[in-house]
C-alpha cells in the first residue's frame, strides 16, 4: 500500500518534531526518533476505498421493507431518489424508465445511521501521537473547527460506514472550550466533500463539582476544589470578554465607538452569544449537570448534555430548560454502589420515560470508549437499551432521526422522507441485532464501498485455514 503526500508529511513533522525534543532533552537518539517517525506514518496511509460517484440517474430500490422511520414499515416498498435527493418512498410509485431498478426483495432499506459524538477522521491509532489530532493547546480554544483536521483517507471511516454508520458529529477535546464540532458524511475525497454542516456546536468540558476519592485520582479534595474553581473561572471569563467583544462590535457598528482588534476566538463565539449555535457540555453527575444548566441559564446560552449519567436525576430541570441529552453510549459499569447493574444499559429508557430530547453516541461515553475504531458499534448501543427497557422504534430513531434532529440537520437526515438526502442502508435484517449484515448504502445518492481492512482480514486469514483444510 503506497505511502500517500499526507502520510509523508506527516512523518516529515514527526522527524522534525523529534529531532527538536533530542536537542531539548537529550533523551532519544536520531533512530529512536525516525523508527517512531515511520510507526507513525504507517498509521496515516490512505484507504483504498474509493468514495462513490455523483448520482447520474434515478435510482429505485425495489421490493425490501421500507423503515422510514417517521412512519410506520412498508412491505414491499420502493424508495426512489435522484440527484442525490430522495424522490418518493411508497408503495405505489411511478418509477420513471430511464431509472436504476435495485432488487430488495428480503431485505431492508433504514436511514443512515448517525453517531452524534465522534473522533472519527481526528484519531487513528490513539497510542501513537502524529495520528492524533483532536486538540489545540491552552483551555479556551473556541475558534478550533474539526471538521478542518479530519482525514478522509482514515482506516476507520470505511469500518463505520460498513457497520451502518454514514454521518457522525466529529467533536474535538483537549481544554475546557474545546471548539466547535461539525456534521461529517463518511464518505469523500476531502474534508469539505464530507462535510455537511459546519459549526453544529461549541463544546465546552464541565469540571467535576465535587472531590473524587479514587485510587488513580493524584490530587486530594482541596487541590481538586482549587481546580475546579480556576476552571469555572476561566470558562466564565472567556464568556465575558466575549460579550465584551460583540458590544464593542455593535457599538462600532452603530458608530459609537472605535472598532476592536480582531479577536478570533471571540468572533468564533458570536454566534454562541446571539443563541444561534448550542453549547454541548460534556457532564455526567447531577452537580456537573445542574451547575451547567445554571451557568447557561445566567449567560442566555443553549445547552446540550453530552454523558448525561445522571440526567434521569435532574429531569424535571432538563425538561424545563428543554435540554436535549446525547447518552454517551450504554455499555458501562453503574458509577455508585447502590445502583442497579444496568443504570447505564437502560439509560435511554429513563430519559425516555422522563419526556427527555435524547440520542444515543456509541463512541466516547464512560468505559466503553474504545475510540473511532468502535464507531461501528453504534447500533449495538441501541439495540442493547431495546433490550433494557426502550421500545424497538425508539432506539432505532434514538440512532436515527433523533441526533439529525439536536444537531440541526433533520431536515436533511434521520428518516426516509422525499426531499430529503438519499443517505441510506439496505440491510438484512434489523440493524440493532449483530447477526445483520449491511449489504449496501447510498451517501446522497452516492454508492459506498463498504470493503475495509477488517474485511481484508477477515479474508487473509479465511484463506489461511482453508490452505490448511479446516472448514469455515
């Protein structure tokens, strides 16, 4: 597999970057620097999945169960799109004779999943450095777009995409205002062909409220309260001085003062101020959560919860406030002692109950993690909260229309609607269940590759056991 520019590049850094850090710290030798250098660059080789072709003509998949999810199945269904746009979905649909006739019998047409809080495209092998790219340095870095640091050439896109996953919220972290993330589709030759909808949120990382006594926690209560202060302190700092910012924008604007040194964080956070862009918060425990929703109230922003462990807790405030959660995934352990074994799996379910806005995000939730490489486990998350307690259409939606819907793009997304993207999956079966096979899917229109190196694997070693006579 040859090297691509950007892998070269990237190594180039990388030698650089080591070179530096031999002359500063005198600890690693030139070849220590060049094998780690070439480790690294191994991790940013192009996949050989090539993105799909523009839509030429109508194409209509015929026959399959139809879920658009917004209404009810249809047997025997016919989804027909055009010009990378869904055109009609029924059952009694002119299909025009110049068309693209795709045979579903059997199978199952769903709307793209969406995982609505991701580091694919930011992170490829998470212990080596140069493919890591999910932060800038300091605290309050409001102006950082991801969507401009994702590799369209990752290893791990085409492993989402063939697990039904065909648009994530890639999200960036590092400080306490980490940026703003943006609506990516996982297929493209660039970072702006894979982008849908940039700006979708700033995100802002909550400090804990109260100590933790913890065995791998190094600091005792008192420094944990003092940084928790500085924290608050600073995220409330930044706030004002960017309100500080518009003021004197308005202000030079009505002719009434001078105009201000052009400041690219505050500008990044005009949009925040005048409410026309969220704040995802990343909390989890009840203090984190109430303190978030308070400050937001008091500066006149509009929250979203990202975790949410303890959302259920707090409902009546979220619900209030019409605070929407995203669950950052099902698959973890209860936090506190006297807890049921399965607060987190049935989560969703709570916040259901509770007459929450909800939406489940398979990758960077509790324990489970695993990184960009488990973004292919999204539906199993929600098949896991049908299994504890959220009725099988919920979870199918808390996956689907649901995150298009916090994130502001539903009117393109989440459901099989004419109008909308023809973003899509043909499957064999549910796609909540692991048996499921996902035999195809359209990107707007556009077909997908769904080979990736987990396939090729998969097949290497196929044909090692076959070479040795055993039997699949």
């Amino acid at each position: 597999m040859a090297i691509t520019i950007t892998a070269i590049t990237c190594t180039i850094t990388i030698i650089r970057t080591n070179i530096k850090a031999i002359t500063i710290m005198n600890r690693f030798s030139f070849a220590s620097a060049l094998s780690i250098a070439l480790f690294a660059a191994t991790a940013a080789v192009a996949s050989p999945e090539v993105p799909g072709a523009p839509q030429s003509g109508p194409i209509a998949l015929i026959g399959g169960t139809v879920h658009p999810v917004s209404g009810p199945a249809i047997e025997g269904g016919v989804v027909l799109f055009d010009g990378g746009k869904l055109v009609a979905v029924g059952r009694d649909i002119q299909i025009p004779e110049k068309a693209q006739r795709v045979d579903v019998t059997g199978k199952h047409v769903y709307p793209g999943l969406i995982d609505a809080n991701s580091q694919v495209g930011l992170v490829e092998v998470s212990s080596v450095r140069g493919s890591v790219d999910t932060s800038e340095t300091g605290l309050v870095n409001p102006n950082v777009k991801a969507e401009v640091a994702v590799n369209p050439d990752s290893e791990l896109i085409p492993v989402a995409r063939a697990g039904g996953v065909l648009t994530v919220l890639t999200v960036p972290s590092g400080g306490l205002i980490t940026g703003q993330s943006a609506c990516m589709l996982l297929d493209g030759w660039s970072w702006e062909d894979m982008c849908l909808k940039s700006g979708v949120g700033l995100h802002i990382t909550w400090p804990r409220m109260q100590p933790v006594a913890a065995w791998w926690v190094e600091e005792n209560a008192g420094q944990q309260t003092e940084q928790r202060d500085r924290a608050l302190k600073t995220i409330r700092t930044a706030i004002d001085d960017a309100k500080a910012y518009a003021k004197a924008r308005q202000a030079h604007a009505d002719g009434k003062g001078p105009q201000p040194q052009y400041d690219t964080r505050w500008e990044a956070m005009l949009p925040v101020l005048a409410g026309e862009m969220p704040v995802f918060i990343e909390a989890e425990d009840i203090q984190q959560i109430q303190a978030a929703i308070a400050f937001c109230q008091a500066e006149g922003l509009k929250p979203v919860i990202v975790g949410g462990y303890d959302a259920p807790s707090c409902a009546a405030l979220l619900k209030k406030h019409d605070v929407p959660v995203i669950v950052g995934g099902v698959f973890r352990m209860a936090v506190r002692r006297n807890e049921a074994y399965d607060a987190g799996y049935s989560l969703p379910a709570r916040l259901k109950e509770a007459g929450l806005r909800y939406c489940i995000a398979g990758e960077l939730g509790g324990a489970s993690s695993g990184g960009p490489s488990n973004v292919r486990n999204l539906p199993f998350h929600a098949g896991v909260a049908a299994a504890y307690g959220l009725p099988a259409d919920e979870a199918l939606k808390a996956i689907t229309l649901y995150p298009a819907q916090i994130l502001g793009v539903a009117d393109r997304l989440g459901s099989l609607e004419a109008g909308k993207d023809a973003t899509l999956i043909i499957t064999t079966g549910d796609p909540l269940e692991t048996p499921t096979q996902i035999t195809a899917a359209y990107i707007q229109g556009r077909p997908v590759d769904l080979n990736n190196r987990h396939k090729r694997l998969w097949e290497k070693y196929k044909e090692k056991y076959r070479r040795q006579g055993i039997e699949q």
